[in-house]
C-alpha cells in the first residue's frame, strides 16, 4: 500500500474521464485518512504496551540467590 496525493493519483489519471478521476480521488482521500490514523494508532498502542509492562515489572520480586552449586557464584 503506497499513500499517493491527489496531485499526484491526478497526473496518474489523465485521460480518463472526469467522473471517473472525481471517484478515484474520493475512494483515494477517504482511504488516505484512514491509513494515516492506523499508522499513528500502531506506535501509540506500542507505546502503551511497554508502558503496561514496565509498571508490571516494577512489582515482581528481586531474584534470590541461589545456594545449590557452591563455588558457582559470579561476583
């Protein structure tokens, strides 16, 4: 999917006939407004979801300490 101005869907269309191109550049300003909203939702709702997850990690406890394997610790 490319979004295409009508300036440039007209140039595309010369030579049709003019309720043709009329509908053309509806379909392709209607089609437009839409594509640019789901565009901006996208980073918006990631945005969001990293948000959500880092108030989630703030509640997880700290890791204790492991005490099987002696001599293992790195620190």
């Amino acid at each position: 999917m490319q979004v295409v101005s009508n300036t440039q869907l007209e140039e595309q269309l010369a030579g049709q006939p003019k309720d043709v191109k009329a509908e053309i550049i509806r379909i392709n300003t209607d089609a437009r407004h839409i594509a640019l909203q789901v565009a901006l939702l996208i980073p918006v709702l990631a945005g969001f979801i990293s948000l959500f997850n880092s108030f989630r990690m703030m509640r997880l406890p700290d890791p204790m300490a492991s005490s099987g394997v002696p001599g293992m610790a790195l620190g």
